[in-house]
C-alpha cells in the first residue's frame, strides 16, 4: 500500500500523518468530478463511488474537520487548496504505478 503524506493542511491535521486509501479515493473523485464541471455533491460521489450517501457525509464531514474540503449542508463540495494538492499527489503516483505495471 502505498503512503501519502500531508505535509501543510490545517492545523487539525499534524504533519506526516499518513492519508488513508479511504481519503485519497474520496479527494480523487472530489478532484475527477470538479475538473469535469459537474457540480459536487455527495448524491455525485455516492454515485461515482457506488458507496452510501450516508458514508459519503461522514467522510466528508471528517475531511472538512482536516482542512481537505470546503462544504455548507445542501451545497456544492470544493477542495481546499491543501485538499488539491493531495489529490493531485495521489493522482500523480496513481498514474507512475500504472507505468510500471
């Protein structure tokens, strides 16, 4: 399994902590459906990633508490700047992986 690590979100978050695979799917797919100018919800996660809507708040909520999302209850999710360059990491080592397989 490969490691991610933060190193400049918020205060919430200390430095070095390890990204959970969970974390690094969810700021993915935040990152995929924004690119595509669809609007982010968490109905357009729950679909994209086939999980509970229920799941989909409660991680939401919990990357809202790390400094990773920007969310209001029945409004779009945006990342925060922290939360992008996280997932632009995670994408980048996602595709060098593929290189090599």
């Amino acid at each position: 399994m490969q490691k991610i690590f933060l190193r400049r979100a918020k205060e919430v978050v200390k430095a070095d902590e390890v990204i959970s695979q969970a974390v690094q799917d969810y700021l993915k797919m935040v990152y995929h459906l924004q690119q595509e100018k669809k609007g982010v919800t968490t109905k357009a996660i729950s679909d994209e990633m086939r999980v509970s809507a229920a799941s989909v708040t409660n991680m939401v909520k919990k990357l809202v508490e790390m400094g990773l999302l920007r969310h209001t209850p029945y409004q779009e999710i945006t990342l925060t700047h922290s939360g992008e360059k996280i997932a632009l990491e995670v994408i980048r080592h996602h595709r060098l992986l593929e290189l090599y397989l």
